[in-house]
C-alpha cells in the first residue's frame, strides 16, 4: 500500500511517498511553481507514474492545498497538525518546530501543540 503527501506551498510543491508503516519510499525534488502550482503537480505525478502502480490515498497540506484538494477530490489536512505529527514519527525526541517558508514563518512548541506566526 503506498500513499501521497503533497505539501503546496506559496512558492513550492513538495511530494512525498510512503508505505503503510509510514516509512519513506520515495521524496521527489522541492520545485518551485512560480504561481503555477498545478503545473508542477502534474509533473510530479507524471514522473511518479512511471514508478508506482497503485496509490491508496493522497493527502494535502500547505497554503495551496485546499484548492489542489478540491480538484483532486482528496483530504486537505491543516499544515501544524501535520507538522506535529511528523515530527512525533520522526524524531520523537524534538520539542519544537520553525517552519521558515515562503510566505510566514512558525514557532511550533510540539511538546505543548502550540505555536506562533511571523
């Protein structure tokens, strides 16, 4: 079983691949879309066509994400839960998050779920 994880952001699209352990089969490369996240997106899925037969489930976060969500007619997830939650997955032992992107920045206190925009 393989999954998706689009992250569409103000400037980028980030596509991520796991399995159903949750373990990372494939990350492709951060790409800027230049207001044209769609474009990329299919770029993206293009060349993952190539390798993947089957996909389970997509899911979408980001600052594009409901949008892209929408058209794909999958689930939107709010970026700082998202966060949060890979970052317990992850690195179990981390107490914070900055998220630095292109349009905000984020404080993420994990330990607490709290956090702060710039």
């Amino acid at each position: 079983m393989l999954y998706i994880g689009l992250d569409i952001g103000s400037v980028s699209v980030k596509t991520v691949v796991l399995d159903s352990d949750g373990s990372i089969k494939k990350i492709l490369p951060y790409t800027r879309h230049f207001g044209e996240p769609i474009k990329v997106l299919l770029k993206h899925f293009e060349q993952l066509s190539t390798e993947i037969d089957i996909v389970n489930d997509i899911r979408v976060t980001g600052a594009g994400g409901k949008l892209v969500a929408n058209i794909l007619g999958v689930d939107f997830i709010n970026e700082l839960p998202a966060q949060i939650e890979a970052a317990r997955r992850l690195y179990p032992y981390a107490k914070s998050i900055i998220d630095i992107g292109g349009e905000d920045s984020k404080f993420i206190d994990i330990v607490h779920e709290d956090y702060v925009y710039d």
